[in-house]
C-alpha cells in the first residue's frame, strides 16, 4: 500500500500564513480595545479639565474644541498607530522598539500646535496634557502587544 502523507508539505506555508493573519488581528484587537480606552480616558479628562475652568478657546477664529472632538481626534489618530503597529510587525525585524521611537516621536511632535495655537496658559497647559493622555494609553499597549506576537 501506498500512504499518500502531504499535510508536511501544504502545512509550511499555510501555518505560516495562518500564523501571520492571527498575530495581526490579534495586534489589531488589541490596538481597538486600546483605542476605546484612550477615546473614553481622553474625552473623561477634558470633560474634567473643562469642569475645572478651562474653555478650550482657540483664538484662531475663536472656536471652543468640543468634548465630543477630543474623542474623535484621539480615536483617529489612534488608529493611525495601529496601523503604524501592524506595519512595523509585517516589516520589522524589532517592531516593537521601533514602534516605541516612532510614537514617542510623533507624540513629541504633536506637542507642538498647542504651543503655537495662541491659547491661554490655562488652555495651552490642558491641550499639552490631553495630548499626553491617550499616549500613555496606546503606547504601552501596542508595545507590549507587538512584543508578545514577536517572541
């Protein structure tokens, strides 16, 4: 008789495949659910920030940011780094320290339109920490999501 065994041959690349489609939802489940929290930490912080005094006037046309664009603004920007994540884990060979500089490079960056918007101390001081809020949520998450789909 002859055993036809051909499951080594067709199970290389299609585990792989396999393996590689589930590290990268995986990665994406956890970038969403990070997202909510950040989303939720954000708008919860800038509803606080605003109960305290802080009027989120930008002189530049003289609009007031709203809760509900903090949320939005986070959440987008946020999916932004997940798909930053997913990339760097599809092409890195370190995605999660190269995940980590770019991050934190970005979210340096973002500093800087609040400084120069020309709102008050008040303003500017919450904008600054606001920007920091939904970093630390995300950073963290995706970092340590990128590493343990890495080992």
């Amino acid at each position: 008789m002859n055993s036809m065994n051909d499951t080594g041959v067709a199970a290389g690349p299609a585990s792989d495949r396999t393996s590689h489609t589930h590290r990268l939802r995986g990665l994406a489940g956890t970038g969403l659910v990070a997202t909510l929290a950040a989303m939720v930490a954000t708008a919860l912080a800038a509803a606080l920030t605003q109960a305290v005094g802080v009027d989120f006037e930008v002189p530049d046309g003289g609009e007031t940011i709203p809760l509900s664009g903090f949320a939005v603004v986070t959440g987008f920007f946020s999916v932004v780094g997940i798909v930053i994540a997913v990339a760097l884990l599809r092409w890195s060979a370190r995605p999660a320290m190269r995940f980590v500089w770019t991050a934190v490079s970005l979210t340096a960056i973002s500093l800087v339109p609040p400084l120069l918007s020309g709102a008050n101390t008040a303003t500017t001081t919450a904008l600054l920490g606001l920007h920091l809020v939904p970093a630390t949520v995300m950073i963290p998450a995706l970092a340590r999501s990128l590493r343990t789909r890495t080992d």
